[in-house]
C-alpha cells in the first residue's frame, strides 16, 4: 500500500516520507505512539524533512 502512496506523491510533485521504517515505540495499543515514540517521530521528520 506505501508503495502506491509514494508513486502518487512522486507522481503529482508532492514531497512524502515512509516512516513506516523507522520503528516508532507503540503503545500497549499498538495504534499510538509512547511518549517516546513521540520524540523519536519528531526527531526522524525533522531529519527527513531537512529543517
């Protein structure tokens, strides 16, 4: 499914990122980000985002 997402963004010009590599720390939910991974998402789009 990323796949396509990253094709259409590539395809209409528009900049995206995969974070689905990035190991992001879930919660007991598996659905939400910890505190932690909070942070982490933060820092590795910063990184990504060149800012």
């Amino acid at each position: 499914m990323i796949k396509c997402f990253m094709e259409l963004a590539k395809e209409f010009g528009i900049k995206a990122i995969d974070a689905s590599k990035w190991n992001i720390e879930m919660g007991y939910d598996g659905v939400h980000f910890t505190i932690e991974g909070h942070k982490q998402f933060a820092k590795m789009l910063l990184r990504e985002s060149n800012l």
